[in-house]
C-alpha cells in the first residue's frame, strides 16, 4: 500500500493592512502643504481634512512660505473686460477652482473706466463734469474715493494716466496710487504719488520732454520698484519710450526704444524679459514676437538688445490668419493677452503656450488680467493688469 499524498500547504490568510494615517509631525505638514498647487482650492480644501491642517495653513507664517515656494506667483483666475457700459470680470479656471463672474464683477455705470489693477486693487475713474477716481478691492468689496491733486487739475495739464499698487515695505491696509500728467503744450511731463497711510499727495516731479500729438501711454507695468508706461516722443519723427516713475526716489526719467523700430501702438507691451527682471518689451508682428532687454554693451552702457525670438504656431492656426493686437502684460504671471480681429480673447503663458480663450463683444477695447491669492481665511490679494490707455485722479471715502 503505497505512501498517502502530502497534505496541500496552508495558505496564509491575508492580513489587511493597517489604514494609512496621516502624518502628525507638524514641521513634516507644512513641508508637503507646500507642494500644494497655488490654485484657489489648494488651502481651503486641506483646512477641511482636520482641525491641525486647518489651523497650519492659517498661520500667516505658512501662507507667506507658501507664496514663497511658489514664487510670489499668483494664478491666473480671470479678466476685466472694459466695454465702457460696465466691466464684467470674466472667469478662466475650471471648477472647484473657477470664481463666479458676480463676485468680482462691479456695478454696472456708464461712466466707470478702469485704469489700472495690481496686488488685489483696481484703479477705474468715474467721468462727470467734476471727476473723481475710486480704489476698489474686490474682495472685501470696498471702494475708496480719490480726488485730483490740485497741481493737476487745472488748464496747463492734462493727466494722462495712472496706477495703484501696496508699498513693498508698508502695511497690507495701505495702497499708493501714482499719476502722470501732460502739459498743454506737449513739453513737459509731471508726476506724484499718493499715500493712503498719510492722505496726502507727494509733490510733484517734473521732466521736460518732446511729446508726439499722439501720446496716449498704455497701462503700468511694474518692474523692480519702478511705474513704466510706454509713450511717444518727438512730433517731428515720432518713436515710441519707455516713461519710468521711479516710487523709492519719486523720480522722473525716460527711456527710448530703437529708432528703426517699425511698430504700431498696438504690437508693443513693456514687460519683464526673463526670472532675473529688468526693463523690456515685446514687439508682435504677424505671429512673431521678439523679446528685447536692456544690456550693458562693451562702454558699460545700457543698450537694447534681442533677447529672443518667438513664433506663435498655435496662434497662427487658432486665428486663422487674422492680424493680432496686444492688448495687454499680466506680471506675475508673465503672461500676454492679445486680441485677434476674429475676436477671440486669448492668454498666452510664459509667452509660449495658450491656455484660454474666449469669444469677446466687439466693443470691448481693454482686457485686464486679475492674478489673485485666495486663503482661508483670506488674506490681502495679488493682482496683475493690462489695457489701453485712460486717465486718472486722490481722497476720500465713499
């Protein structure tokens, strides 16, 4: 009688595993609540998993670390569109991270321009017989209402432009708003600042300068500590210049662009050319661009200079052949708006690559970009802005 078979091995029962748990070291915390992406979302959703995360992403501490790990940088979350009727702020993110239309969108009146808008605050003018500026921010839904600096608003001057920003070393509450101005006779140009620590106006700077008939600056562009718009000079042989409103000294000075450089109003945008900063532009012809910057030449001296070149293929096949329009420069983002005659609104990224577009009215003649930070609990915005050109006046509330 032959051997029994051996018995078939035990199979080992299968424990489950325990279920993971979340990390508790507090230091360990922070440093992955960082890596979150800087979207809208990223914060108030974690403050929803525990009490602990909740109270590590308030700490004022952690959300400038985490403007910090990412640069400073803001999002994108949408545009102001300036159709002269009312300024409807349109959203570009997709949800949970998309912001209602309504909620930054202001009032409706026919009279509202918008002139400017940075670091959570927009710059608009009220046109009436006796005019007024208002700084509103959007979030708290707050409006202040600014009034000319007497120096300005009389028959010799006409003011040409303007900006808001919050002082780099000043409280969050306080806000500046910058002003330029024109003589009548195209000769000179004046500029101060206003301070909503102190109420007051800064005396005002003057530059002598041969101004073209057809200076019409576009929107700021903030570089380094410094108000930049682009004007033109010179009535005989008219080119375009870079005016800079130093904010540390209050300081008027200019800067030419390339006399041989053969550009209409709308293909030209100042902007930061790379992660270092300093003073640049774009110029759009077709679906080109180059990028130019200020760079010391063998004297030492500051000379304009190429610093790359960009071709736009996926603007090309999206627009079909129409001609584009810059229509504005988002800071933070060093994004670019342009506006096809097909009318489509459209961003472009780091100026490489399109990630929204939009079929606008054709009145809208201004498109402003709106970067903000959104935390629970909330905390001081970000914003960034780009258009066409507007005027602008300092104090009171409303």
């Amino acid at each position: 009688m032959g051997d029994a078979p051996p018995p078939p091995p035990r199979r080992r029962r299968r424990t489950s595993s325990p279920a993971a748990s979340l990390p508790d070291d507090e230091d360990l915390l922070q440093e992955i609540l960082l890596r979150l992406p800087p979207r809208p979302s990223s914060l108030p959703r974690a403050s929803l998993v525990c009490k602990l995360w909740r109270r590590l992403v308030a700490e004022p501490q952690f959300q400038r670390r985490f403007r910090d790990h990412h640069h400073g940088k803001p999002p994108l979350l949408g545009f102001f569109l300036q159709d002269n009727i009312s300024c409807p702020f349109v959203p570009m993110l997709d949800p949970p991270d998309r912001i209602p239309g309504a909620r930054f969108s202001m009032p409706p009146h026919k009279r509202n321009i918008i002139i400017d808008c940075r670091h959570g605050l927009v710059l608009f003018r009220r046109q009436r017989r006796s005019q007024s500026l208002f700084v509103w921010e959007p979030v708290a839904r707050e409006k202040r209402r600014l009034s000319f600096p007497p120096e300005l608003d009389n028959s010799e001057m006409y003011i040409i432009n303007g900006a808001v920003l919050r002082p780099a070393r000043g409280r969050s509450s306080h806000f500046q708003v910058a002003l330029i101005a024109k003589g009548k006779e195209n000769t000179r140009v004046a500029g101060c600042l206003f301070s909503s620590e102190t109420g007051l106006w800064s005396n005002i700077k003057t530059l002598q300068l041969d101004l073209s008939n057809r200076c019409t600056p576009q929107p700021s562009t903030l570089i380094g500590n410094s108000l930049c718009w682009l004007i033109a000079v010179h009535r005989d042989h008219p080119q375009y210049a870079i005016l800079e409103f130093d904010l540390d000294r209050q300081s008027l000075a200019v800067t030419e662009l390339p006399p041989h450089l053969e550009a209409g109003y709308d293909q030209l945008r100042i902007i930061t050319p790379g992660e270092d900063g300093g003073l640049g532009f774009i110029h759009l012809s077709h679906f080109r661009a180059q990028i130019w910057k200020r760079k010391p030449d063998c004297d030492g001296l500051a000379v304009w200079v190429i610093d790359r070149a960009i071709e736009f293929k996926e603007l090309r096949s999206n627009c079909k052949g129409y001609s584009l329009t810059l229509v504005g420069f988002a800071e933070e983002s060093n994004a670019i708006l342009v506006l096809p005659a097909s009318g489509v609104f459209m961003v472009i990224a780091s100026l490489y690559i399109i990630y929204f577009a939009a079929r606008i009215p054709a009145t809208v003649v201004v498109g402003i970009t709106f970067s903000l930070w959104l935390e629970e609990p909330p905390v001081p915005a970000m914003v960034t802005v780009a258009g066409d050109m507007v005027t602008v006046a300092g104090d009171g509330r409303e």
